[in-house]
C-alpha cells in the first residue's frame, strides 16, 4: 500500500491535470461561436474565456458538494482511496482520446462515470454508488438540458428574428456582433461555475479520505469546500482554456451550423442561462451538451437542412457511450491496481 499523505499528492496532482484537461478539451464551449462569428480573434476570446472561468469558478460550491458526497458516500473513498485515482485516469483518458478525434463530449459525465465504476468495482456492489442522486442530479438532467438548451435557443433566435425583422443585415451584425462578447463572457463564466466545481468536488473527497485514511467516517454535515482547493481548481481550469481545444472549437463552431453573430448570441445565452441555473441547484450538468444543442436549436430555427444533423449524430452517439464507457475505464484501472498494490 502506497503512503496516504503520498497517495493524497498523487490525487491532487492528476486532480490538477483532469482540470487543465477539462479546461482546454472545453474552450470551444465558451469560444467556438465568437471566434466561428468573428466577433473576437482566437487569442482575444480564449484570453476572455480563461479570465472568466476563473471568476466563475469562485462563485459557487453546490455542484462540488454533489461530487464530494452526493454520488457516493466519502466514507467509500475513504476505505477505498484508490477510487478517486481510478475516477480521474479514466476521465482523463476519454477527454484526450475525443479531443483528438474533435468530438465533443462531456468532461463532468466523463468523470461521474469513473467515479461510479469505480467504486462499484472496489466494492464489488452495484449498490455502491447513490442511486437516487445519480437518477436527479446526473441522468435526468443529461437527459433534459440538452432538450431544454435546443428548444430555448430556437424560441430565442424566433423571437430575435422577429424582433430585427426589418434592420438590415448590416445593423443586425454590428449590433449583435457586440452583443455576442457579452454572451460569450457569460458562458465562459457559467462554464466555470459548474465544470471548475466537479473537479473541487473530487479534490475535497481526496482531503476527507486523507484525512479519515482507513475509516469508515461519514462527511460532517458543515463541511465546506476549502478556498485553497477553490482556486488550485480556478487556476487549473483557467490555464487549460488558455491553451484551447481547437480541434473541438472546428467541429461546434464550424460543422454544426453556419453561424453569425445573431446565433451566436443566442446559443450562448440560452446555454449560459441553463448551466449558470444548474450550478446554483448542484447539478453536475454537461456544459458541452448544453452549448451543442442550443448551436443546434440557432441553426434549426433556419430550416431542417441548416444543421448537419450527421455531425450532430455522431455527438449524441459520444454522450451516450460517456458514462459506460468510462465506468468501463475506471473498473479496468481499478483492476490494474488492485493487482500491483494488492488492494482487497
């Protein structure tokens, strides 16, 4: 058995590189419509991108309670520390293999699914993980946000089209052209406040099993996230967005659905709106489903053959095999190491 307080670095450090993962698999999140508009270069918007996840990330803990307790019990990882390793080397692993391929999945479910398979594995139970919670806080809404995020940016874009039905196409663009910087600031900022939050959640677990190393010690009712795991996670994410997924910025802001200024505006704020109200209830939502759908809900409101609605399955096809397939990846890692460090 390795060392806890040793074990407690290893956790924190791949903690640190899930975040930085996390942050440049989902720039395209935030960037892919201002930079596919060109209302903002490429250096403009992820430099905009990274500074307001950051602030986003700092303004909330709900989501990170959801993680640090809500899924499983942290007396589990606390007798079981080797979970939360497995978790994160199956997420990390998923979000490379589909930057690479320039698909756009969820990093949040990503890490969900591992922290269940895991923990199913380590325990041999498949009534480990909360059942209920998973049912409302993680399927339910990966089921509906991507529905609500599509039919309220098409009843946005509707009603702008309405609205603006008599401007000419050049009024249209310069206004929403600055509008659209506020929106994009608005998702980045969301999109800190809930995905920043999943990766706190996982570092506050790996504190109480450290902390309660062995023991089957329920989490106090008072706890609170501390504010040095707040900002290591803020920072992290902040830098994986500076560097910028731009293999995942092409296919959202260039293969879904040809996109102005007015679109983007209205996917950002649709999605924004849904993420930044899941963020405030814990719920550890998609913001990659979120913006994908509401781009698509934009570009539908112009007809059936203004999406690629190919491109689009193959998306949809990613978010479902997410969570399997990562609970998959956790159980196999977890595997692997109960046999190199003979693990019960």
């Amino acid at each position: 058995m390795v060392d806890p307080l040793v074990l407690f670095i290893i956790v924190m450090a791949l903690s640190v590189g899930f975040d930085f993962v996390n942050g440049f698999h989902d720039t395209a999140n935030a960037i892919a419509t201002v930079v596919a508009t060109r209302v903002l270069t490429p250096g403009q918007a992820i430099l905009m991108s990274a500074s307001l996840n950051f602030v986003g990330a700092m303004t909330g803990t709900a989501v990170a309670k959801t993680i640090t307790s809500g899924l499983i019990a942290p007396e589990v990882a606390g007798t079981h520390p080797y979970i939360i390793i497995a978790a994160l080397l199956s997420a990390i692993t998923w979000n490379i293999i589909t930057w690479f391929y320039g698909i756009p999945s969820s990093s949040s479910h990503a890490l969900i699914g591992g922290l269940l398979g895991a923990a199913i594995t380590a325990t041999s139970s498949f009534h480990t993980p909360k059942w209920d919670n998973v049912l409302l806080k993680v399927i339910l809404p990966l089921i509906v946000s991507p529905v609500v995020g599509f039919v309220v940016a098409w009843l946005v874009m509707i009603v702008l089209l309405r609205l603006f039905a008599r401007r000419t196409p050049s009024q249209v663009q310069g206004l929403f052209g600055k509008m659209q910087i506020l929106s994009s600031g608005f998702m980045a900022f969301s999109h800190g406040s809930n995905d920043a939050q999943k990766t706190m959640g996982i570092m506050a677990l790996a504190l109480l099993t450290y902390q309660h190393h062995g023991m089957n010690v329920p989490i106090p009712p008072d706890f609170a996230i501390p504010p040095w795991i707040k900002l290591v996670a803020a920072i992290a994410m902040g830098l994986g967005t500076a560097v910028g997924g731009w293999r995942i910025i092409k296919t959202m802001g260039h293969k879904l659905a040809k996109l102005q200024p007015i679109h983007g505006f209205a996917a950002e704020t649709a999605a924004a709106t849904i993420i930044e109200t899941g963020s405030r209830l814990g719920w550890p939502l998609s913001t990659t489903h979120v913006i994908s759908s509401s781009i698509l809900g934009t570009g539908a409101s112009r007809g059936f053959n203004a999406v690629r609605w190919n491109i689009a399955g193959s998306i949809v096809t990613a978010w479902i095999l997410t969570i399997p397939l990562c609970m998959t990846l956790a159980s196999l890692f977890y595997m692997v190491m109960r046999v190199i460090f003979h693990l019960p």
